[in-house]
C-alpha cells in the first residue's frame, strides 16, 4: 500500500466525533422488529381464522402478550451481539476514520477524498465516501467485518450507517462541508 503524506495545518484538538448512542439504536430496532413481528402474527392469525380456527378471549391474550414481549428480547439480543461494535465517525485534521455497525475501521486522509455524500432518510440514513483511488483508503485493524463497500463501476466507495449517530447526520454533513467544502 502507497503511503500518501498530507500537510496537516490546524491545531491537533480540531476533532469530532459521531457514534451511535446505544439507546437509539435499541430503540430503533426494536420499532422496526416490533413492526415486522406484528405484522406476521397479524397474517398468521389472518391465515389461522380462513383455514378454521377459531381464536378465543385467552388466545387474543396470548398474542397480544407474545406481540410485546418478542421485541423486546430480540432487540436486546441485537444490542447485546453489537454492544461494542455500534458505528462511529471521527474527523481530525488528519483525516476521517469511520467504521459502520459490525465493521472494521478505515482511515482516509482529507486529500484522498474524491467525494462525500448522504443517502436515505431518517434512521436509515447512509453517508457515501468515495476515495480517489484505492489506495489512499486504509483499512485498520480490529474485531469486525471488512467494511462496507458499494461498487459502481470501477469506482469503490464506502459506505457508514449514520442516520443514528449523535450529533445528526446534518451536524455532519456540516463538518465534512468545513473541512472538504468542493468535495460535499
């Protein structure tokens, strides 16, 4: 891998730092099972009632207690496998390292940034970082996944979940604007 020296102007302290707080995400996953689980015991109980069955008073009780408490264990189980490994985004004078949920971390000098972006929406919201070449991307060491990539063409990019993180995806999409303000 090609070492790529960067002129590094700017008090050492001009850092920030975005990750994504642990009760967010919680609760963000359990609204998204809790939807999911819901619906399907919507369509089980649906199919049950066209095939015959005929649900009682104490079986309505038992969805209604299965429809809250399976949530609620499934996220827990999420946040307990992800506790440690809940993706971050730290911006230096040096450059930004960022790692997405379950992930390795990577480091990309300012000056090996082709370009940035946000897509999605809401929680769901992803920030798309586009090395200029291949090599200006480190990709470092640590527990986790390889990075998450998105291929077009034969340009890589990037890509880091940060619809959840704190501060905001416009807080930002605010400090990338500083700190590469032709490249956001």
């Amino acid at each position: 891998m090609t070492s790529h020296v960067d002129q590094v102007l700017g008090p050492s302290d001009d850092t920030v730092l975005f990750m994504q707080p642990r009760a967010m995400f919680y609760v963000t996953v359990l609204w998204v099972v809790a939807a999911a689980w819901v619906a399907m015991l919507a369509l089980y109980l649906l199919f049950s009632v066209v095939f015959g069955a005929r649900p009682g008073a104490a079986d309505i009780v038992v969805y209604a207690e299965v429809a809250m408490i399976v949530p609620v264990i499934a996220s827990a189980v999420v946040l307990l496998v992800l506790y440690r490994r809940l993706g971050w985004l730290h911006t230096s004078v040096h450059g930004i390292d960022f790692a997405a949920t379950g992930r390795r971390a990577v480091h990309l000098p300012w000056s090996g940034i082709a370009s940035v972006g946000l897509h999605g929406w809401g929680p769901f919201t992803e920030l798309v970082v586009t090395p200029i070449g291949a090599d200006y991307a480190q990709v470092l060491d640590g527990p986790g996944f390889a990075p998450r990539t998105r291929r077009r063409g034969e340009e890589l990019s990037y890509v880091v979940d940060v619809g959840l993180m704190s501060p905001g995806p416009d807080v930002l999409l605010a400090e990338l604007h500083r700190r590469i303000p032709s490249k956001v």
